[in-house]
C-alpha cells in the first residue's frame, strides 16, 4: 500500500513519524486551528485536511505494522456513538441485523465496556419519609442497612459505563461495510464518517483494564463497613435506633453541643456537593441561534466540554468538537443536548 507523503507535510512530520507521533501532531495542531483567527469556513477546511492526513496515515502505519507481523487481517476497531439508553439492547439489535444480512464474516466483535460496582445511597434518618413505608425489603442487588448512629441507608449493586454512548467495532475496514451498518438507523453513527478513526489493540486493551468482569459480594462488602442489615418491618428497627447525640444542657449552654454531629457530616456534605455539583442539570440551556463558531459547550450525555465547529440553525444540528480517548472526535448534536459550558 503507497501513501500520499502529502498528508506527512500536512502534518509536519517526517516520513518516519510514528503512529504516536501522528496522534499527537494531529490533535496539536487541531487544537491550533480551534483556537485561532479566521473565518469557519477556512478552520473547517483545514480541520478536514488534518483529519484526512491522520485517517490516512494512521491506516497505512498499522497496516504496515501488520505486514511486518505477518499479518494480514483487515479488521479494524472503530468507535461509533450511541444514541441509546441501553446499549445492551443496541449490541443484541446489531447482532440480529448482522446475521439477517449474512454480514457475520464482516463484524468479528462489538462491546460496550462496563463493570458492576456497590453504590451507597444517602444516609437516611429515622424519622425521614425516603425510608419504605411498611418492610425493608431486601434483594441479590440491593440490601438496607442499619449504621452505627442509627440512620438508615440502602447499598446496591449498579452497572457503570466509563465510556457511556459509545460503543467499539472489530470490523473489516470496508466503506461498504458502514453505510449498510448506518442504514439501518438504530441508533448510532460512527465517529467522523466516511474519514473513521482507527482505535489501536493496544488502546483497547487498556480501555478493558480499567474495568472488572467481577461483582462484588455484597454482604461482604457490609461486613467490612460494619453496617447491620435490617429486613421486616420498618417501625421495629426505627423504633430501636437511639440517638446518638445526647443533649447536654451544659454544652448547650455553652452553644457547643451541635460540634461532634457538624463534625460527624461534614466528609458526607462534601460527597454531595462533588456528587450534584458541576451537571448539566445546573447548566442553562443553549439557544443555537445565539451559537457560533470556536463557543465552548457542555455535552450532556457525554459529560464532556466541547468546541463548536458549525451550526445548521434550520436542521437544528450542531457540529461539535470534543477530546475523546485523547484524541480530537466530532460529533453532531441536537441543541437539547447541549447545555451553556
């Protein structure tokens, strides 16, 4: 396979550039280009020149890779965004239209990367309407527990996803191949299409690693916290929890008797103030005809900040740079899923 040596120049690189190199002259001089003057029109021409020469020359490198490996597969991982809440579900719908279309020899692997970890919910007082109304009713996912100071809290079992709306395909590397996969419109569409990144083994790998196939024991887990768990009914344990604050009326004279239960909250306070703080739900939302070129935005469903490229105010579409896996992705939004950053 020849290369253009153009796509080298574009990049200011030598012909001899790794693929790190690449990935970090690409993403150094798109930032460039966000940042600095000129019209849209202009930075998005030369931010497609840049996102062509590193397409382009990440595919020849690693296929040059694999030749010297001996190898000669033509699959590829490549990274599509979900528009589904349940990913599960999205995986199962792409498997069915994969195998009605006899593509199975085409797609070799799909995944959405998620690990099951233990949530502790609020601490709940006695005398709080949030407690179950009759029973506390516990389950293989989910158990109520009973701390020290009386108060009351539920601990579950719940799935996390440290890459939510994305899904990876290990798939052959034919145009083809996406546009029958795109036509299908099940909800997601490949990460700077028809130009689509190419994601490394080793990339994944170390995305895999930061997640764990093991779930954990949940009483053993409130074992080790030294919760008592409670079941049945709820007047019977609330009844039994005493205070553990007693009042003291020389303290409280003295106006000091509330400083051991401040001190008691004050690491949960701020667990919820790092827990509610900087959301989308306390961000405004964005009107797109006040949007231009280079404004930073909040990616909603993505948690991430963003550098606007266009905005398409009668398609109400909004082209969207964002920094992903370390590398530069655009995406396309809906002005409701976009929030003022």
């Amino acid at each position: 396979m020849s290369i253009n040596t153009e796509y080298y120049k574009i990049l200011n690189l030598s012909e001899n550039a790794s693929i790190a190199e690449i990935e970090e002259s690409y993403e150094k001089l798109s930032d460039q280009v966000h940042a600095g003057k000129g019209s849209r029109e202009i930075k998005n021409i030369r931010l497609e020149q840049l996102r062509k020469a590193y397409s382009s020359l990440i595919e020849f490198k690693m296929e040059a890779e694999d030749e010297k490996l001996g190898l000669t597969s033509s699959f590829r991982w490549y990274v599509a965004r979900s528009y589904i809440a349940n990913e599960d579900k999205l995986i199962e719908s792409l498997w069915d239209k994969i195998r009605q279309h006899k593509m199975v020899d085409s797609v070799k692997e799909i995944v959405s990367f998620k690990e099951t970890v233990i949530d502790e919910g609020e601490e709940i007082f006695p005398d709080s309407a949030e407690l179950p109304k009759l029973a506390f009713k516990n389950s293989k996912t989910t158990i109520w527990v009973k701390l020290k100071n009386g108060n009351f809290r539920k601990i579950r079992l719940r799935v996390k996803r440290p890459f939510k709306c994305f899904i990876f395909f290990n798939m052959l590397n034919d145009l083809d191949v996406f546009v029958k996969i795109n036509s299908w419109a099940l909800g997601l569409s490949f990460l700077e299409f028809p130009n689509l990144k190419v994601i490394s083994e080793e990339e994944i790998k170390e995305m895999k690693g930061k997640v764990s196939d093991e779930i954990p024991d949940l009483n053993e887990y409130i074992g080790e916290k030294g919760y008592e768990i409670v079941s049945g009914s709820v007047s019977k344990h609330v009844n039994e929890s005493a205070s553990v604050y007693m009042r003291d009326e020389e303290d409280d004279e003295e106006g000091v008797h509330l400083i051991e239960k401040e001190e008691k909250f004050a690491g949960e306070v701020k667990e919820e103030e790092y827990s509610y703080g900087p959301t989308d739900r306390t961000r405004e939302n964005i009107v797109i005809e006040k949007l231009k070129a280079n404004d930073f935005v909040y990616v909603s469903e993505m948690g991430t900040k963003g550098v606007v490229l266009s905005v398409d105010v009668k398609q109400r579409i909004v082209t969207v740079n964002i920094n992903l896996f370390g590398r530069n992705q655009t995406i396309k939004c809906k002005p409701e899923q976009l929030k003022e950053f």
